[in-house]
C-alpha cells in the first residue's frame, strides 16, 4: 500500500489501529485491495482495511464515496473484481451472501429494509432463522423439536429485543413503528443472525441529538455484551467520533485516510476532501 | 329454500377447489414474483396420475391420491428447477412465456401418454353422502370431502406460514428478496419449496376437482387455472387469506350466477365481477394498495 506514506499522521497499514485489547488476536475481517468496476466506473479501488476482534470502526467520506459498495462487496451482494476479503482468517472468495452471513457477517441498511407485513417479532426471527433449527417435517407434523424449536427463538427473541426495551413492541407490524425504533429493530435483526461483525449502514440517518446520543451508547453496549467488532457507515461526525476506535475515510472509491478520530480530524487530506482545497492566502 | 341452499353448497365446494388452487397461484407468485401459468396443469396431472393408479394398478382411491400428491410435488420441484431458476435474474416477460411454454408441454405430454380421448375418473370418495331436510337437500359426498379439504388446507396452511420457520422465511422473501438473503435466508430453497406446496395443494384440487365432475382430459386443468388466477387477483394477488376468500366467492358467484342468470353466462358473470372489483380495488379485496414513492 502506497496510499499517503508522506503524511505521517495517518497509520498504514489500518492494523496499527486494532485497539489494544484485540492484539494478538486473530482479526475478524481483512480486506486486501479490495476493488470493483462497474463497466469503465472503478468504484472501489484498492481498499484495505482490518477490523479487531471487539472493534468499533467508522466508515466515512463523502457522499458517492463508495461507502455503500464497501459493505456490499463486504457481505458478497457483489463479487470483487479485484483483492480478496477475509472473514475470521478465511477466504470468501465465491461466497454467496446467505454464505457470507452464516459465516458471521451481518448489515443493516442505509434506506430501512425491514420486512413491513410481519410484526417486530417475527423479524427478529428471520434473523434466528439459522439459529434455531428444526426440520421441516417436524415444523409440519408439529412434532417436540417444533414446539422447543419454537420456544427457543421466542425466548431469544425477547432477550434481543429488551437491549433497546422493545418487549412490548413484539406484535407491533415492523412497518407501523415510529422511524427510530425501525433502525433499532433493524439492527436487531441483524444481530439475530449471530454475526461476529455487524455492518451499519448510516445508524443515526434521521435521529435527533438525543437519539443518536443514545445510539452511541447502544452501540458500546452491544460490542461489549456480544463481544462482537462493528463497522459503521455514518455521516454524523459526532457520533463517529464518539464511537469509533479506528476510522477509515474513503472517497473516489479510494481510501484517503486511517486513523483514529483525532488523527482523522486534523488530516489535511481529510479536510480536503470534505471541504475542497484551502486557498492559498495571497 | 332447498334450491337456495343447494346452490350455496355447491358455490362454498367449487369455491373451495379454486381457493385451493389460487392459493398455489398467489403463494408462488408473492415468493418468485411470477405468474406460474403451469399451475393448472398440474392439477390435470395429478388427475392423470389418480386414474391411471387406480384404472390400469388397481391401487386403492386414497392411496392414489396419495401418489399423486408425491408426484405433482416432485413436477413442481422439477419445473421450478429445470425452467424457472435458469430465470431468476430475466425479465418477468421472458418468464411468463416460459409458463405458458411448460403449460403446453404438460397438455402435449398428456395427450402423447393418455389421448385425446375423454377419461371418465370415478370418484376417489364414496360413502353416499348425506341428506338434510327429510331428503330434499343432497349433499353428494364429494361435497363434504371438497369443503373440508378446503377447511383443512386454508387451516394448515395459514398456520404453517405464520408460525413456522420455513413459513416465516416465505413472507420474508416475499416481501424483500435481498433483504432476506443477507440475514442468511436461502432465497432458492424457500421458492423451491413454495413450488412444492404449490404443487401439491393443485394435486388435492386435481383429485377434487375431477370427483365431481368425472371427465378428465389433458386440457382439464386450464379452465380452473383460469378461473383459479382470477380468484388469486380477485382477493388480491401474493395474499393467502385474499386467495382463500376469492376462490370462495368466484365458485358462489359461479354457481348463483349459473343457476338464477344464466347457465350460458355463468363464466362471463364471474369476469364481469372481477372487472369490477378490480376498477374499485386495483390490488383486489384484500390486497395492499402499494403507492408509488415519488
């Protein structure tokens, strides 16, 4: 990786940034020179990143940067043309996305895609598909296994849904809930799939101060009960800098900058790329 | 009053043949997203199936009818499989052509195996029946086995789909492909098996639908294909409860407009009023009205 050896305060490669706790363990996620072109588009070109074990980590930039295609390629919705991505030391090269999230990666999405005509519950549910299994005769002639079956993703169900303090929301249909309880619900969905990283796509998209204060506060709080890493895509400055340990800035497809908040804020390229080039004072 | 409540029989047993294969129609295309124009031609294969075990294998009635349940479960696999999935990611246009296309292989297959000839298909069900009101009203025994199938597979299926994993797994694709898949549902497992359930509610509504009516032919199964898709838009297409409660009405519609209008305008009678429901509500009694986001 050649990407801005000159400026010194940006840590290449982005392993430097793993927080200390996860060192020395085995990273969850590592793309290397991940890229995709639609047609003559590089979309994403030569993108690297490593995600700890238990980190939390922004993705940022501009809007058209290709945020959005990193987590695509990232949970197999497209194949890259170019770099590899590895998921708990292994390769999923040829993955296909329902692959990919059995082996522990899991999104939510920037516009929400709930499944509106079933109620919170059973959303959660899709989520415990793979979880909680049973057969399909079983589920048909309603044997044992069916009803425990059953049980044990009701139960898990409602374990999920008191982090956000939603029990009571459980028969609600997904579709009628207020905007910010259909982001919790979503992220609750995906982590029903027992992921070991979950995917953010703009959590905070439409949420007031005080809700994305309290987002913030969630998303510590589920890394540290489920032990899992985070990456999140947002535009809310505060709540990434608030939240995540390492930051990696892309635009044009490229990533321009890795670092933590601090380093991140004061990088002149950063700042370029969000608010044009300073001019020179005459 | 007897003739009134005969005819209301015979509309709740034909509507419940015709909820039980609208729902095939609306289960496969609320998963798969297509018309399965093939669907009433598997009812005629099942039907097939039935007579040729119990006319040429001497195999007992119930015991046909459970051959062909297996069967047209497997074609439904099959034709998913074979002609459907190679389709997944083409145009809606290039599949419906290819249903119409399976539709006119089952009709030519059956005519090459079975003949051009009329079979007469005896009943699977036979213990007489029973009669109300001092004998005036008669309710043939093919009648109560058809309205409680329909009970029973509007039951069952209900349930399966709202409180089972795999029926879970169906409204969710049903509602969003991409979405499902990420949280790591198997999207060509679920339509697969969805063409299986299909398939085998057509195979009961085959066995049915020919108990009462006794002739069997290879083009036996698209009129109440027809008339069974018009049911599924009727109550509102990809809906299970609007595919039960279209299938009832059309069959009482039928029946009532047959035997008070006209015998001859009976058909045209349930098209006019599916003309009608659908220039009130567009996406059919029961189905949600979904406005364009600007």
């Amino acid at each position: 990786m050649k990407l801005n050896s000159d400026v010194k305060m940006v840590p290449v490669p982005s392993h430097s940034i793993i927080p200390e706790r996860d060192s020395g363990k085995p990273v969850v996620l590592e793309a290397n020179h991940l890229g995709i072109q639609f047609g003559g588009l590089k979309a994403v070109d030569d993108f690297n990143l490593t995600i700890g074990r238990t980190e939390i980590a922004g993705l940022i930039g501009p809007n058209g940067a290709g945020k959005t295609t990193v987590f695509n390629l990232l949970t197999k919705v497209y194949q890259p043309t170019t770099g590899t991505v590895l998921l708990d030391g292994k390769d999923t090269a040829g993955m296909s996305v329902v692959d990919a999230n059995r082996m522990g990666i899991a999104r939510t999405f920037q516009n929400i895609r709930l499944f509106d005509k079933m109620t919170v519950e059973d959303n959660i549910r899709i989520g415990l598909h793979n979880q909680v299994r049973y057969g399909m005769l079983p589920g048909i002639l309603r044997l044992p296994s069916y009803w425990q079956g059953e049980k044990k993703q009701h139960q898990r169900a409602m374990e999920l849904l008191h982090i956000f303090n939603m029990e009571d929301l459980a028969d609600v249909r997904a579709g009628s809930l207020p905007y910010g309880a259909q982001r919790r619900l979503e992220i609750l969905r995906a982590l029903a799939t027992n992921p070991k990283l979950l995917l953010l796509d703009e959590p905070a998209a439409g949420m007031n101060p005080t809700e994305t204060e309290e987002l913030m506060r969630t998303i510590a709080r589920i890394r540290d009960e489920f032990q899992i890493a985070i990456l999140l895509i947002e535009h809310d400055m505060s709540l990434v800098m608030g939240v995540c340990e390492g930051i990696c800035v892309l635009n044009f497809g490229r990533v321009i900058a890795k670092g933590t908040a601090e380093q991140i804020q004061n990088d002149p390229v950063v700042i370029e790329a969000y608010l044009g080039k300073q001019q020179e004072e005459a | 009053m007897i003739p009134f409540l005969t005819n209301l029989v015979n509309g709740i047993s034909l509507g419940s043949v015709y909820a039980i294969i609208a729902l095939g129609y609306s289960m496969v295309y609320g998963v798969a997203k297509m018309l399965n124009f093939a669907h009433g031609d598997v009812i005629m294969v099942a039907a097939y199936v039935s007579f040729t075990a119990t006319q040429y294998w001497g195999v007992p009635p119930l015991v046909s009818v459970l051959m062909s349940m297996v069967v047209c479960t497997l074609l439904g696999i099959t034709i998913e499989g074979l002609a459907y999935k190679p389709l997944r990611q083409a145009g809606s246009l290039a599949v419906l052509i290819t249903a119409i296309g399976v539709s006119y292989l089952l009709q030519n297959l059956a005519l090459l195996i079975w003949g051009a000839n009329p079979k007469v298909f005896t009943s699977v069900v036979d213990f007489g029946g029973i009669r109300l009101f001092g004998g005036e009203l008669v309710i043939s025994d093919e009648i109560i086995v058809t309205i409680i199938s329909g009970i029973a597979v509007m039951l069952l299926l209900t349930w399966f789909t709202g409180k089972t994993k795999m029926g879970r797994a169906m409204r969710a694709v049903s509602e969003d492909k991409g979405a499902a898949q990420l949280m790591g549902i198997n999207v060509n497992f679920t339509i697969s098996l969805t063409f299986a359930i299909g398939s085998f509610l057509a195979a009961i509504a085959g066995v049915l639908l020919c108990s009462s009516y006794n002739t069997l032919m290879p083009t036996t199964g698209s009129m109440p294909g027809i008339k069974a898709f018009t049911a599924a838009v009727f109550g509102g297409i990809g809906s299970i409860p609007g595919a039960m409660l279209g299938g009832l009405l059309l069959g009482l519609i039928e029946v009532f407009g047959g035997s008070y209008v006209s015998t001859e305008l009976a058909d045209a009678l349930v098209f006019a009023v599916l003309i009608i429901i659908l220039l009130l509500k567009p996406a059919g009694l029961l189905g949600k009205n979904v406005q364009e986001k600007v």
